[in-house]
C-alpha cells in the first residue's frame, strides 16, 4: 500500500497532481485545463486575490461559481468555524444550537413568512428537497422547470434542468417534468391550466443558462399564475442569492415572495458546504408535520455545527457590511464600463447582468488558418467556446480568474465577491477591452496552440 499523507499532497507540483487527477479522478478535465492554459498550483487564497507557487497575483472573478461572495478564507468566518471546533459536529441526537441559530436567521432575512429550514450539504441536493417538498405537500406530482435552467446533476435536480445533453445519457429521469421557455407566460399557463402542477421551479436570473434576465413583470406575473392554478413557487437563488444580484434574494427586485427559496453557495461564505430549502410554516407541517412523516427527509451532515458556524457569521457580514447594496453599486459601475463595449467590438455580441452577476456574450467565431490544420475541430472549439478562449487570455496574460458558464460556453460571467474594490473593477474592464479589441490575433494564437490537445480530444469521443 501507498498512502499518501496530507504534507506530501501539498508538497506536489503541478505535474504531479495532475498525473494523479488522469490516474484516479477526471483525465479529459486535466486535457481541458491543458488546452486552454489554465492550470496552475495555488499555494494561497485571500478576498479577491489568490497566488500561485511562482508568487503571481491573479483576481478571482469567477468567485466559485458564486459562492465566494465574501472572498476566499474570509477571517471572520474561519474564526467562526475555528470557534465551534471543540463541540461535537455531528451527533444526531440532540438538538444543534448553532443549526438553529441560522434558522433563525435565515428566516430573520427571507423574504415573506418563509421560516422553516432544512440544511443540507450543495445545491443539488437543496433542490431535490425542494421538489419533494413541493410534491408531499401538495400531493400532486408534475413539476414545471424552463429551458436552459441550471438546478443541479442529482438525479431529481438533472430532470429539471434544462439542458438536454446533460439529460439523455441518464434517461429515464423523474417523470412528470414539463420544461417551458424561459421568460415565455403563454407556454407557463399551458403547463399550469389542468391545476396538477405541485411546482414550478425557476431562476430568478439564469445562471448557468447565460446570465439571462427574465422579462420584467415575469416573475410576478407566474406568482400569479402559480396563485391561479394552485402550485407552488420554488425559486432556486443558489445562484443569485445572498445579496448577488444587489439584493438579499434576487426575487426582492420583483417584489415576488415564493412558497420555497433554495440557497447554497455563499451561504457559509464559501469555507464549508451547505445547502438549504426554506418554506412556510404551512408547508412545512404539510409535508413533515406528523410522527410517520418528520424523519422523511434528512441528511447525516447537514446542519452540521461548523458549516452552521460559517453560516451564522456569512449573515452577520452580509447585514453589517451591507453586501447587497455594495453589490448593485458596484455592479452597476462594472456594466456602465462594460456596456459601451458592445457595438464598438464586433466580437462582444451583448453584456447583461444585475448586481455583480454580469454575463458577456460573444459571438462565435471562425478558426480560420488554425482550423484548416485541424481538420475542422478547431472551428468546433471556436463556434463553442469562443467565451473559453476569452477566459484563457484573460487568465494567460491580465491574470483574471473567470468563467464561461455551464449551458452556454460562449458566455463569460463575472461574479467576483462582492467586497471588490473598484481599482479591481477597473482593472478586468480594461484587460476585457484589451483582449476584446485585438481579437483576431489572440484567437488564432488561441486555436493554433489548441491544435493537438484537440485532435486527440475528438478522436476520443
Ligand atoms: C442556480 C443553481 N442551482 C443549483 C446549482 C447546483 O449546485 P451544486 O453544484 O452545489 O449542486 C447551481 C450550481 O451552479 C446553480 O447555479
């Protein structure tokens, strides 16, 4: 046997763990991060910034997919965490303190009456509470979800997203989903007139999907609907919440108040993993409010006093320090720069966003020269993943950490945490404008590098 200890791990280079990630975890994402230039060993992480092992600076903008909205390794959230650190994490048999804490005040903070919780441990998994939530409650089974939607890959999280290619390999998904396009009400009433909806599930700004804003009375108008024909409203801010989108919840903006919200992400300040659905009172004693039904739903780790801890303290700063609002500030600074981008760039087709979660869409691009070396794939690459490259360059030469997102790879999102400074603001504007307006050089450099991770990746597949 060769166990490996903790010091050796973090002893190994960039090589070396990937050698290891090809033998025992995911290979084509080593060939991935290859192909774009990505990898790199990180040796430390604090707020905004996070160094590698030659000592290089780079700005994280990507932010964990949302979940640093504090930065990484906030202090007072480690202090926290620190704190609870002589108290059992799991027990199972008594009531948690600290689980209840947050509870509590996550329910201070919610919008409407939503004041039960129920803590679990990613976003999947608040989701799949929240569909079972909604189905025993109400007794019905069929649920509605939109095109383009990003929930999550559990099996129950999978069924309503909307993205087909995630869904085919592992059909047959739970039945009784109905997916209608996003912003359109006509096809919503539709799916709700036979009054046998438990739910519809939605974003209320499309995360992974492209960063893509409803119409403006949207929401509103399917609490209506939703109202009309008796289902609930369960609206995922995994993405969104926690004062992302320059509110508390992004639902706040329209004013809508859901039957159940699900969070995840920068709940516990990105130090340890959690995830939540939160519902009425009602609702809550519907679904789990008698003896034979209150053990139905439960989760070994989740409410676990740490990641509760890291919860209770993310709150505190998100009130203190008025994150919201810092976020729509400096959100709006970020798309007043960005804004004038499109239409002065061919290749920057549109920018988009609330608070700090700002998407750029890009136009896909032809490989040219490179492609013709590669016998097409390359212009595979580049109609898929223009927004990849873009990513590559701002990380390869300007140091910015971004991210394309999941169901659209020619979008880019910007979602750093929300107690950036504007300096850094100003700083991933210029670099964009940099890489933007000498687009044709760095695209072809891009793809022609690409070249050979690419043929072996296609010939793979
Ligand atoms: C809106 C939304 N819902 C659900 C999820 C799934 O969360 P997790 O990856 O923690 O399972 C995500 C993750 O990106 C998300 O953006």
């Amino acid at each position: 046997m060769n166990l490996v200890s903790l010091d050796q791990a973090l002893a190994w280079d960039v090589k070396k763990t990937r050698q290891e990630y090809k033998n025992h975890l995911n290979p084509v994402f080593v060939q991935m991060l290859t192909l774009l230039s990505y990898d790199r060993r990180f040796v430390k992480a604090e707020g905004v910034y996070v160094w590698d092992d030659k000592g290089e600076k780079y700005l994280d903008f990507l932010g964990a997919f949302g979940a640093l909205s504090l930065g990484h390794n906030h202090p007072r959230v480690i202090e926290a965490v620190n704190k609870v650190n002589q108290l059992p994490n799991y027990l199972q048999v008594n009531t948690n303190a600290v689980a209840a804490a947050l509870a509590h005040n996550l329910a201070e903070i919610m919008p409407g009456e939503l004041e039960h919780s129920f803590f679990c441990n990613s976003g999947a998994e608040a989701v799949e509470g929240a569909l079972k939530l909604a189905r025993i409650a109400t007794g019905k089974e069929k649920l509605i979800s939109t095109l383009g939607a990003f929930h999550g890959k559990s099996m129950g999280a999978l069924s309503v997203t909307g993205k087909e290619s995630y869904q085919r390999p592992f059909q047959p998904l739970v039945p009784q989903v109905e997916q209608v396009p996003y912003g359109d009400l006509e096809s919503m009433e539709k799916a709700l007139a036979a009054k046998d909806v438990a739910a519809v599930i939605l974003e209320p700004i499309q995360g992974e999907g492209g960063v893509i804003l409803p119409p403006a009375d949207y929401l509103p108008q399917v609490r209506q609907l939703c109202n009309k024909y008796q289902a609930l409203l369960i609206l995922d801010e995994i993405q969104t919440g926690l004062g992302r989108t320059g509110y508390n919840f992004a639902c706040e903006h329209d004013k809508v108040v859901p039957d159940i919200i699900c969070l995840a992400k920068a709940l516990s300040g990105g130090v340890m993993p959690i995830g939540s659905f939160s519902t009425t009172k009602d609702l809550w004693n519907k679904a789990y409010g008698t003896t034979d039904k209150y053990l139905l739903h439960t989760s070994t780790f989740g409410g676990n006093t740490r990641a509760a801890a890291a919860g209770l303290e993310t709150i505190s700063i998100l009130v203190e320090e008025e994150l919201a609002h810092q976020s729509r500030e400096k959100g709006q600074h970020l798309l007043n720069k960005l804004l004038p981008m499109v239409g002065k760039y061919p290749i920057l087709k549109a920018v988009r966003g609330r608070g700090l979660m700002i998407g750029l869409e890009f136009h896909p691009q032809q490989a040219n020269l490179a492609n013709k070396l590669s016998g097409g794939m390359v212009d595979k690459l580049a109609q898929e993943f223009t927004g990849a490259l873009v990513q590559g360059e701002m990380l390869n030469k300007h140091r910015i950490i971004s991210g394309f997102t999941l169901n659209n790879p020619n979008v880019i999102r910007l979602e750093p945490p929300l107690t950036v400074s504007y300096e850094d603001l100003d700083y991933v504007a210029d670099a964009l404008e940099n890489i933007i307006s000498h687009n044709k050089g760095f695209l072809n450099a891009a793809f022609g590098s690409a070249k050979t991770t690419l043929n072996s990746l296609f010939k793979r597949s």
